[in-house]
C-alpha cells in the first residue's frame, strides 16, 4: 500500500488520486500554531524556574561554608584600603539574591504588628537551619539586670576585666543574639574579649522607650559585676547602632560613666523617613525598599516627634561622648543616616572614624560567615576595639 503525499489515507499502486486531500496551507498553519502554543507554555515554565533558580542559587551560596571567606578575606580588605572597587563573587551572588529576591515584597507588604511578628518568626526559623556555631566557641546564656542576653567567647587567650557590650540590629523588631552569633565570636576571636550580646525587648509587643531601658539596664549590669567603665567598648549593627547611640546620649544626659568606645554599623538612627538616599540610593540599595523602611520608621516615631533625639539619636548632641567607628556602604538607604551621625559627631568634637565600603549591601560585616568583605569587615571593627581597650596603636587610617 502506498501513501499519497498530501493524504491521510492509503491508496493502491496506480491510483493517482487520494482519498482525502487538504491544502498544504492548513497543515502548514497548524503545524506553526501547534509550536507557538507549546513555546508559550514552556516559557511561561522558564519564567518561573528561572525566578526558582536566582532563589536555589541565593540560599546554596549562604548555606556554604566560608572557607573561601577565610582565604579571601585579608585580601579584599587590602584592595578595598587601596581604593579599588573589587567585589568577591559571593558578595556579588549575595547582592543578587537580596535585590532579586528579598527586595521587592518589601515594596508592597505592610508593616503591621502582625507582619512584624511573621517576619521575626522567619527569620529566627531560617537562622536555626541556616546558622551552625563551631564547637570553639563558648556561649552561655545570662541574665543582665533582668534582661536575657549571651555571653560568647571564642579562644583561648581571652582578656579577662574587658567586654564588649553588643546591641543586634533588626529593625527593632527582629533577630536576636542567636542570629548575630557568627559575627559575635569572631568579633570576640579578633579582639581577645568576651561579648556581651543583648536580648532586648522589641516592637510590636513594646516601645523604643522599653529597647533603650533594656540596654542601659545591661550597660548598668555590667558596671555592678566590677566592670571599669574604661574597660566596656559598646556596639551595635544597624537598630542596634541606633540603639548604641540612644543609650550613649541617655548615660551621658544622666550621669552615668561611659564606656571606653563605641561602634555603630550602618546606625537606624533617623526616624523622620526624610532621608535623601531613600531616593538617591533606591536604585542601589541590594538589602532594602524604602517602602518598608518608610513604614518602620512612622511606626517607631508614632505619637512623638521624629527629630527627638530619644527617638533619632542622628539629631542629637554628641558632645562629651567616646570615640567613635561608623562604618557603611555607599549603595544602602541608610546611608544619610551614617553621614548624619559622622557629621554630627565630628561638630561636637568627637573622635570619630567613618569607613565608607563600595556596593555591599546593609552591616555586610554581620555576614561575615560567607562573605569575605564580611570578615575584612570584622577586622576592621577588631582594630578599632583594640586600639582601645587594648590601647594598642591605630591600625586605621582617619575618617573618609
């Protein structure tokens, strides 16, 4: 049996007409018609499995190891001193998956109490999968005047009579001490000095009022375990900049002896959602939308005004407060914050240190478990720590 080219039916030898014939125009149509349906729908799946993938590759690149970091690390810290804007691939990697993946819900979600609570519960369930403490490291759990926080060590030469007085960021709505371990005890490796980290009391369920008596009730702790205030250098990353800013101005405004030191990572320290890198830094930021920033900050400074220095520590007067280490990106929406803060602490005769890092996203150094500038990052922060408490000579240059 034979086939007539352009017929679905067979036909007999001879036969030169087919038993069904169709123009060769429709099975042309079809046929095109049939490939645009299925290459729509295998592009509508590439859609999605590319977005799956930019998220798999964003979560692999945090869960690795930092090994890398650890062989990386003095020499990004060394090109970046130089003035060369050379990024790690990881922090590149790392920049993408914020931007592309953590970013823009932040455009639309509203911060209610109840989205706090949510994303606090996230972001405590993914540090407890993601998160992994070396068997080195020593952490004990206290009570400070009442207020829970983490005692951690790392070392074996650990200076006894000195501490580090740490505030977490988060908003002051989320993280803890437990999220912020792998930045403490490296802190505390580089600088021979046990940390104190704080577990302070957070929005919604309190006020900023209830996280600065927290932290000057941990401060006032410290001082009644024999603690020289000359011995305490206090920090923060992020809300906890601001926070180590609001607790410096309210020891000072009540007698209260200050400590030695002080350092602010990328400070939350104004609340009047006015900021100019709100609008210059959009387009840069990797970590923040200043939708969600916007609406942090009228909440905090609801019923009071923004420009209260208990409220913005960027607008207060830094006069007779210690030397101080700010240090920030210059791509991030906080970043007039910093400068705000620089600035006013340089006019009240203050000794403070700025460094200004290039296109890392927001207090990179707490991510110094998988990022290397995280750990060039801690370094820097160690020296100036040490130049203090351990009176050692400078190892940074002045203030950018």
């Amino acid at each position: 049996m034979l086939r007539h080219p352009r017929s679905f039916t067979p036909c007999s030898a001879g036969e030169g007409k087919p038993q069904a014939r169709l123009p060769g125009v429709f099975f042309f149509w079809t046929v095109q018609k049939k490939r645009t349906i299925v290459a729509r729908k295998y592009l509508y799946r590439l859609r999605y499995l590319k977005n799956f993938f930019y998220f798999v590759t964003g979560v692999y690149n945090i869960c690795l190891h930092a090994i890398w970091a650890d062989r990386y690390g003095c020499f990004v810290e060394k090109i970046s001193r130089e003035g060369f804007k050379v990024l790690s691939t990881r922090a590149r990697r790392f920049n993408f998956f914020l931007k592309n993946v953590i970013k823009p819900p932040q455009a639309f979600i509203p911060m209610t109490p109840g989205v706090m609570r949510g994303l606090r519960w996230v972001v405590e369930a993914g540090n407890k999968v993601i998160s992994r403490t070396p068997a080195h490291v020593s952490i004990k759990d206290v009570n400070a005047g009442g207020v829970p926080g983490e005692w951690t060590t790392c070392g074996d030469e650990i200076v006894q009579g000195k501490v580090i007085y740490y505030l977490h960021g988060g908003g002051y709505f989320f993280c803890s001490p437990a999220t912020h371990r792998p930045f403490v005890w490296r802190l505390s490796r580089e600088t021979k000095v046990p940390v104190l980290s704080l577990d302070y009391r957070m929005v919604p369920e309190y006020t900023l009022d209830d996280c600065r008596q927290d932290a000057v009730k941990g401060y006032k702790w410290l001082l009644e375990q024999g603690y020289d205030s000359d011995s305490i250098v206090i920090g923060g990353d992020s809300a906890g900049g601001g926070l180590t800013l609001l607790t410096l101005l309210f020891l000072r405004d009540n007698g209260i002896p200050l400590p030695k030191a002080a350092f602010c990572l990328s400070p939350f320290a104004d609340m009047t959602a006015t900021s100019p890198t709100f609008t210059s830094n959009l387009s840069t930021s990797h970590m923040f939308h200043k939708n969600a920033l916007t609406k942090v900050e009228n909440y905090l400074s609801a019923g009071k005004d923004p420009r209260d220095p208990y409220v913005s520590p960027a607008f207060g007067d830094y006069k007779g407060l210690p030397p101080l280490f700010v240090q920030a990106s210059d791509t991030e929406l906080l970043l007039n914050d910093s400068l705000l803060v620089v600035d006013r602490a340089k006019k009240a005769g203050v000794d403070v240190r700025f460094r200004l890092w290039h296109n890392l996203p927001h207090v990179f150094s707490v991510f110094s478990d998988f990022l290397p500038e995280g750990k060039a990052g801690v370094k820097e922060i160690a020296a100036f720590v040490n130049r203090h408490i351990h009176e050692e000579s400078p190892a940074l240059d002045n203030g950018s």
